[in-house]
C-alpha cells in the first residue's frame, strides 16, 4: 500500500518545512518537496492547510490499573482508543509486580492484558520491593528490550521503596544500560502529615492536596537525584509539579548528570484553586501529586522552554465518581489519578502554541513525540517524520473553532478535569502503521498495537 501526502506542512524538532511524504507500507519511505512517483499511489491525502506531526508518544499512562478502588476507569482498549483520537500512537504504561512476584513474570502478565491495545505500547517496569532475585529480573528484562524502571517514593505501604532499595535498583539499572523514572514525594513525610490531618477531622479534597505541599516533591526530587549520582544511573523524575523541584533538576543538569523531567497539562494548565468548593467539584482534582500554584504552571512553561523539562506526559489514570466517592468521609481513601491521554495535543497547542510566546510548534513536538521517544530508546522509529521511521503521523487542523475539551474524546467518567476548558483545531486525521485510523475525531478502523523493543540508553 503506497500512500501520498501532498501538500504537508511538517513540523519536525527543530523545523517546519513544507514537503510531501510517501508511505510504503507501514513506514515512511520518502520525504520530498515534490515527489515524482513512478510507484502506483493507492490512496493521496491532501493536507493542505493542515500541521503534520509525528503521532505522539504519552510516556506515563495507567490503563487498567489495579488500586484498592477497582481499576482505573480506562482499560487497554477504551483508554488506546481516547489516545487515537488525541493523536497519541505509542503509550507506555506500567508493570507493577506484587511483593514476592517476579519482574519477569509481572511483565508477561502484563503483556497478555494489554493485548487488545490499539496504539503501539512499551511498559517502565515497576520492583516494589528488593529480593535477591531482582538483579536478574532487571537485567533480563533490560535483555529482552525493556529498558525503564519505575520507582516511586510515596505509596510506601503498597509500592514505594525505601532509600537502600532504591539505591541497589539504580545501581543495578545504570550498570545494566537501563534508566530509572522515579515517582518523587517523600512519602514519610506525606503519611504522617495526611493521618495528623484526618485525626483532626479535616477529611475533604482539599486537604489530600494540603497533605502534600511542594515541599514533599523538591525533599523528594533533591534525594532522588543524590541517589542517581552516586548509583551512575540515568533519572527521569515523572509528573514534576513544583517550581523548587525544577530548581534542583536544573542544577543537577548543569552539573552534567544525565537527569529528565516530564510534567503533566495538569501541572501546566490548572491550579490548587480547584480545591475549593463541594465534594463533587472538588474530587475529581485529587492526583498526586497535588495541583499547586499559578506561579508553579509559570515555572514549569518555562522550564520546557530552557529544555529543564523534556517531556510532556499525561499520567492518565482516570476514576468514575462512585469510585472517587469511597474517600467522601477520608481524603487518604480518594483514588489518585485524572484523565488525559487524548487531551494532550489539543491542549498543548490551544495554551501553549496559539497562547504563549516562549512555546512554538516545534517546541510542543518536542514534549509531545521526540523527546519520550529518544530518551525511552525507540527514537528514530517513534517521535520522527524521517525515511524509514514507522508512518504513525498526526494531521492537525489549527482552524477547526473553538471547542470544550471534553467533547474531543468523550468522556466516560464523570471526573472531568478539563470540564470548562475550550480548545482549538483538531487532529483531523491519524495515520498509523501507515494507515488512516482516525478521520474528523471519527475511529475509522480499529489497529493492533504493537509491543515494542527498546535500546538501551
Ligand atoms: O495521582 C496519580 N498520579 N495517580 C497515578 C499514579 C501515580 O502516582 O503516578
Ligand atoms: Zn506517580
Ligand atoms: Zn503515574
């Protein structure tokens, strides 16, 4: 199957330039001004007026999470399907092993669950614990193409390491040619603060967000990065939120130690002024961690502006009401997590490109596609519109009007974050695997994703 785009305005990292793009099969096979085909075109797509994007990596998403509420709202279809629309192709999700379980076997677990995906996939592989097996549970799932480990420092009665644990799985990952993504609250300091709380009758949302202030992220992300150091282990610090965390990353990176950070639209876009009002207004808004303030969303747009923030991921990890509702009477039992796996463009776009003056279209391809690929190991075959690089593509129309977020890609839950936010343009069209899924916020076609290898970083 040969494709054509004529017509393309194609936004690469670091240039937009007008071209035409032939697809061969599932891979981009030509990128010129004007392609004189002597092959037969089966199908020509014109994409004059539209922005041709790499198809989006989301490098943080929980689909079908297990938590003490039920599993996250959004399984591995329904939660691949909302990325399509969104112009999201590639996902990495999570493996959590359970205490006693090995990595390995967490992993083919996992592998069979995600198996109705409709966007291509990779997992960060999370050790909840450390066991004399670990060490070679890491480096074999290292060997068999799974390069990324994800620790977390909070949720210490249920996943969370402590220091040591931390250290030895850095020390094992770095030496292994791995890197660790790291879940940065000090999750001591968290737990004490949230019971003190609770036994003082303050149970409401708002007090989940007071139970976590910046404090417990910078403590947290200054620690991590220590860890790193002396562990020789590249660091990618998830879900940043804080002015003061960046303060650290910034001068770790300075001092030439291999440390990324990723924010959430979350983070960029919304505020701790969401914690005010009843129950239901309120809970939709309990993530971890927490929203914060207007001058915090400033620091982290300029963040991606001076590259301190490479990654823009969305951390989707969506809860119907009833589910938020079990924490009604105790903030500690509300399930953390929001939807936004098909949010991501339009809203980088609409409050980043057409708002900002320190963020362009090549800049949101960075956060949005290059930059997760190439620092999770599948760059140039994700996160690229270059000859030989998978033909996942992104057409987006920049004049479609005004719309409200949430109608892009309906929403299920009940728990929307982005309720009232409007938004502008569409992706018009998605290829994937060289083929159109996606036309005018319709699925036309319902791919097979696939699971993919990585390098070593
Ligand atoms: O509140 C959040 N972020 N829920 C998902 C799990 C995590 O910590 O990333
Ligand atoms: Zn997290
Ligand atoms: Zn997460």
């Amino acid at each position: 199957m040969n494709t054509l785009i004529i017509n393309a305005q194609i936004v690469t990292s670091s240039k937009t330039e007008s071209a035409e793009i032939l697809i061969t099969g599932t891979k981009i096979a030509r990128i010129e001004e004007h392609i004189e085909s002597i092959e037969v075109i089966d199908e020509t797509i014109d994409a004059k007026g539209l922005i041709v994007l790499p198809g989006g990596v989301d490098p943080h998403v929980h689909l079908h999470l297990p938590t003490p509420a039920g599993y996250s709202a959004d399984d591995f279809r329904s939660g691949s399907e909302a990325a399509l629309l969104g112009g999201t192709t590639t996902i990495i999700d999570f493996v959590t092993s359970h205490k006693g379980q090995s990595l390995v076997d967490a992993l083919d677990e996992r592998i069979d669950e995600a198996s109705n995906t409709l966007t291509d996939f990779t997992f960060h592989i999370s050790p909840v614990e450390w066991r004399n097996t670990t060490e070679k549970e890491i480096v074999s799932c290292i060997e068999r193409g799974f390069t990324s480990f994800k620790v977390y420092m909070a949720y210490k009665d249920s996943v969370g390491l402590n220091d040591e644990a931390l250290l030895r799985v850095m020390q094992v990952v770095g030496s292994a040619g791995g890197i660790v993504a790291i879940h940065c609250e000090s999750g001591d300091d968290i737990e004490r603060l949230r019971n003190e709380l609770f036994r003082q009758d303050k149970v409401t949302p708002a007090f989940h967000a007071l139970s976590r202030p910046p404090k417990t992220e910078s403590k947290a992300v200054r620690k991590a990065i220590e860890l790193a150091a002396k562990a020789v282990c590249p660091l990618y610090i998830v879900h940043v939120s804080t002015a003061e965390s960046l303060q650290h990353i910034h001068r770790a990176q300075l001092n030439g130690q291999k440390v990324y950070a990723e924010t959430c639209p979350h983070y960029l876009l919304l505020n701790d002024s969401s914690y005010q009002g009843d129950f239901e207004q309120t809970v939709p808004f309990v993530m971890s961690p927490p929203l914060r303030k207007k001058s915090d969303n400033e620091a982290l747009w300029e963040a991606i502006h001076s590259k301190v923030v490479q990654t823009v991921g969305t951390d989707h990890c969506p809860f119907t009401m009833e589910q938020k509702a079990m924490g009604r009477y105790d903030f500690r039992k509300i399930p953390n997590g929001v939807p936004g796996i098909g949010y991501r463009l339009n809203l980088l776009y609409s409050y980043g490109v057409l708002l900002r003056n320190d963020f362009n279209i090549n800049q949101l391809e960075n956060v949005f596609a290059s930059n997760p690929a190439k620092i999770f190991g599948f760059y140039p075959q994700k996160g690229a519109i270059a000859i030989g690089s998978d033909a996942d593509l992104v057409l987006y129309n920049p004049h479609v009007s005004e719309q409200d977020v949430s109608t892009i890609v309906s929403s299920k839950f009940g728990t929307d974050i982005y309720k009232s936010m409007k938004t502008k343009g569409n992706p018009e069209m998605v290829l994937f695997q060289g083929e159109i899924v996606v036309r005018k916020g319709i699925l036309v076609k319902q791919p097979q994703g696939k699971l993919i290898r990585r390098l070593k970083s």
